[in-house]
C-alpha cells in the first residue's frame, strides 16, 4: 500500500481511471457486437443503425479522450464495411 500521501493519491487516480477505462472499453465491444450481429443476421435497417449509432458513441469517445481520432475513424470504417457488404449481396 501507499505510504506518502501523494502515492496514495495516485492510487485513488488510478481505480477511478481504471473503472471509467472499463466502461468505454465495454461499451466498444457491445456496440461492434451489435453492428455484426445486425449484419449476421442480415438485417439491412438494424445494420445501418447500429452503424449510425457506432459512428456517434466512437467519435464522442474521442472528444472524451478515450478513443484517438485514428482509432475510431478505423473502426467505424471496418464495421461500415460490413454493413456495405450486406447491401451488394442483399
């Protein structure tokens, strides 16, 4: 455990970031889940909003200093190609 008072300070930084980093990394996951899911079952309006909504969250992620702006940009471009896939083939 700490000893001086601003190791122990550092401690207390460090769960609070750490349950802030877990929640935004959570909601990452879930949300790429939900895009996938919606083009795996091959639903074309589910799809494109949970893309919509993907864009949104990862973008306002990288205001909050989450995410960097490359980052999200990446992977909204991988989910949109997913859902593009599912326009050509539908």
């Amino acid at each position: 455990m700490a000893n001086h008072k601003s190791a122990e300070k550092r401690a207390r930084q460090t769960i609070k970031r750490t349950e802030r980093n877990r929640f935004y990394r959570t909601r990452v996951k879930n949300i790429t889940k939900a895009v996938r899911e919606a083009v795996e079952s091959k639903d074309l309006d589910a799809a494109t909003q949970a893309l919509k909504t993907a864009n949104e969250s990862f973008h306002s992620f990288v205001s909050r200093g989450f995410l960097k702006k490359q980052t999200a940009s990446r992977k909204v471009s991988r989910l949109a190609k997913l859902v593009n896939s599912l326009k050509t083939a539908v």
